[in-house]
C-alpha cells in the first residue's frame, strides 16, 4: 500500500500543467474561448449549440458542456461571439463548396492576405490562397503595412468574388481558403506584381498557381516592391535584427502573445505551430517516465 501511495505521489509532483487540451480545441458545441479576454467563439455550433434560441440559453449551454473554468466564471452574454451564425437553427447560409465562385461582401480587412467577407448570409474570415505576404498585425515586418494598404483599398472599391479551390475549404484555423477576385481581377496575382509577396504556402495543387509565380518573378525581375535592391538589404537587416531579439529574449509569453488572432499565420509560423503540436502528447510520457524513476529510487533507498 505504502508502494502504491509513493507512485501516485510522484505522478502528482512530475505530471506537467501542460497536458491540457489546446484553448484553440473547440469544445462540444463547436466553439472555445478565447485565453486574452475570455470571450466565447462559436465557430462550428454542432447540433447541441444550435438547441440555444437565446444567447442566455447559449450560456447556459457552455457552462455545462466546456471545461475552461476560469473564462466560465466571467462568461456573460456579452462576451460570446457567435462568428457570423444564428441561433435557433435560423443559419440559412448556403453550405458552400470547393470549386465554386460565391459573391462577397467585404466586414472587415485584417491584413494582406486575411479579410472578412459575408458570403450568403454568413461572416467567413478569409485566407488568401496560395500567398503570404508581410507581417503587419502583431508583427511588423517591412512591406507589411503596404501590403494591408493595397488589399484593403482593392477590397473597399471593388465587387469581390471568392472562388474555393484545392483539396479543403478550411485550414485548421477555421479560416475559409480562397481565391480573391476584385472586379474581375484575382488579387493574388496583382499583390504578387506588386512585389508584395513574401513566400507561398503549398499544400496541394491550386488553379492559379502558374499565374501568381510568373507575376512574382516579373517583380523580382524588375525590382519592384520589397524586391527592389535597397528594399532587398532592408528586409534582410529587418529578419535579421529579429531573429537576434528572438534568440536573445526569454521572457515567458503573456496569454495575449499566445492567442491566435484573425492573422493566418504565414508558412514559417505553421510549420512552428504543427512542430510544436506533438508536444502535449510527449509531457505525459515524460512524466509518467519520471515518475517511476523517482518510484525505483525511493525503493533503492528503502532497502
């Protein structure tokens, strides 16, 4: 018995905080809260979630069925955000399709490749297919603010189609991924002229892939944008400057630093992300590994 009881304490000192389900994961209903203000995002509601006819009854509904205690306590009806869905099973969005071209209503404009557009009735942040450009959110990268400058006039003056295309119509941010045309034009392809993409992301095979890399070797080719030769040596200094603050900054990141936010991520910080993801499988091995070998010292000791 005295064994058993030495095992189940060094599970309890060794066990790590971190085994706990990601804040992004949604729960039961099809949302989660958000960790820098604890509002509650639904942004799949599931047949549970759509029983609520009332944001009162939502609240109700998140207080049994999610596991963030601390955000629960302050949960109001305020502070849910319902991601362009109605409740009550009202949704008449039309479930859209890959392959198909839908007319949208630009809500809001993030960034150079991130907006929100309302298509059939429903509010959809929007990743641009295929391209990444500069940082301008959280981080400012060079170019950033000119890239969100020209997708957001682009957006705000013209009629904007989206057309789905590849494999999935959503990352796994919940973003909808999609061309972007502005009267008649596709956006990727004018960014990419302008010298105002940074990189691609990959991951399948997309209609107008051709077209977006032959407009941004024409800028590189002709200096344009953040390929011009000083803008170049710029850019680099300014990469440069920032991974030596990363390297040289070990302060722990705040809940806020932590939190996704409407931003994709570009292809660098997705690769950190799904390297890092494999980690909360690893802390309870860790754990669990320490823990016997904390178990057989004790027994060494004892006899």
């Amino acid at each position: 018995m005295k064994q058993i009881a030495i095992l189940l304490l060094c599970l309890m000192i060794v066990w790590p905080d971190s085994v706990s389900a990601h804040p992004g994961s949604l729960d039961e209903l099809g949302g989660h809260f958000r960790n820098s203000d604890c509002t509650y995002v639904l942004h799949e509601p599931t047949a549970l979630a759509k029983q609520a006819k009332t944001k009162a009854e939502l609240v109700k509904l998140i207080q049994t069925y999610n596991s963030n205690e601390r955000c629960k306590r302050k949960l109001t009806p305020e502070r849910i955000d319902l991601d362009g869905h109605a409740l009550g099973g009202k949704d008449n969005a039309v479930s859209l399709r890959l392959g198909r071209t839908y007319k949208a209503t630009l809500t809001q404009c993030i960034d150079g490749d991130t907006a929100k557009f309302r298509v059939n009735g429903r509010v959809y942040t929007t990743r641009f297919l295929f391209i990444d450009t500069p940082e301008s959110t959280i981080e400012i990268e060079p170019y950033g603010k000119e890239a969100s400058r020209f997708t957001c006039s682009r957006l705000q003056k013209g009629k904007v189609v989206l057309e789905t295309d590849g494999n999935t119509l959503f990352d796994r941010y919940h973003r909808l991924l999609a061309w972007v045309w502005v009267d008649g034009r596709l956006l990727q392809e004018d960014l990419a002229k302008a010298g105002l993409v940074e990189d691609f992301y990959d991951y399948g095979r997309y209609k107008y892939e051709s077209r977006v890399r032959k407009a941004l070797e024409e800028a590189k080719r002709n200096g344009i944008g953040m390929y011009g030769e000083r803008s170049v040596a710029k850019h680099e200094q300014a990469r440069s400057k920032t991974k030596q603050e990363g390297a040289t900054n070990t302060a722990p990141q705040t809940e806020s630093e932590t939190e996704p936010t409407d931003r994709a991520p570009s292809r660098k910080q997705e690769t950190a992300a799904f390297e890092r993801s494999g980690l909360p499988l690893l802390y309870p091995l860790l754990g669990a590994a320490a823990a016997v070998a904390v178990y057989w010292l004790v027994r060494q000791l004892r006899r």
